[in-house]
C-alpha cells in the first residue's frame, strides 16, 4: 500500500470516528444486540430493521476507539437495503480482508477497503469487526436464536 493511499484511508476513518453516521437507535428495531470487545474496551449497540428480506434500516450506538466506531458507521452505510445473504457475504470477505487472507483488490469491497491496514496490526482486528458481529447477532435475535457474544 502507498503512504499517499495509507493516509487517505486514515482520513476516511478519522471522518467517520468523528461523524460516524446512522449513530443513535430505531424507534422498532426488529433485532438489537450489544457488543464489546473487552481487549480494546470498545462497547457498540446495533439496532436493525429488517423488511422482508432487506436490511431496510441500520443504527449504532456506543463508544470504542477510531477504528471500531470508524468501521460500525462505513458498515451501516455499506449494508443498509441490502439483503441478509448479501450482507453475510460482505461480512465473509471484510473478514478476509481485515484478517489478511485475502487482498483488497481480490475482494471488493468498495470503501471498506479502507481497513485493509489493519491486517497488519492483528490486535485491532477485533475493533474492525466489531460492529458486524454485533449486527450478526442483532439478525439472529429476530429468529430467535441465541448469541454467545
Ligand atoms: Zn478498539
């Protein structure tokens, strides 16, 4: 990765960690869970509306580090209208990414690929994904399913 790329992926991030979008909660959420990655100390909620079977509407809320609330805000934008299988299958390849068995260009991601960095620093793989196990275990509640998390 270029440094010219490197620093324009942490602006990305910073932009979100300071305005992370679809932050708040959802007056009905059909699914809701919590998540927290006791390494770093990050602790995001996730609220989901699902349609059908779109993810019509996606809110977060918590607090964690820039990377954690950076990943939740891009992950809300990236999935919301999408449909549950198509947002197993992103989260499938931005775990690949992130966890460096897969490169960027080879699965794309569209802006997500702003995490590819991470890979190189195994411990906050955690804060990126974060916030997309939390929203798996938000989908899983409305079947009702029971989460470990
Ligand atoms: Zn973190």
């Amino acid at each position: 990765m270029s440094d010219a790329l490197r620093a324009l992926y942490q602006e990305v991030i910073l932009d979100h960690y300071k305005r992370p979008r679809n932050w708040g909660r959802l007056p009905q959420p059909t699914g809701h869970a919590d998540g927290h990655n006791p390494l770093c100390g990050d602790r995001l909620s996730v609220d989901v509306q699902v349609e059908g079977d779109r993810v019509a509407d996606i809110r977060v809320e918590g607090q964690g580090c820039a990377i954690s609330v950076a990943s939740a805000s891009m992950m809300s934008e990236a999935l919301k209208g999408r449909t549950v299988s198509e947002v197993t299958s992103l989260f499938d390849r931005f775990h690949e990414v992130v966890t460096g068995r897969a490169d960027a260009e080879a699965a794309p991601l569209g802006k997500l690929a702003v995490f590819a960095g991470v890979a190189e620093f195994p411990a906050r793989v955690k804060c990126a994904t974060l916030a997309w196990h939390t929203l798996r275990a938000a989908l899983d509640t409305r079947s009702g399913a029971v989460s470990t998390e």
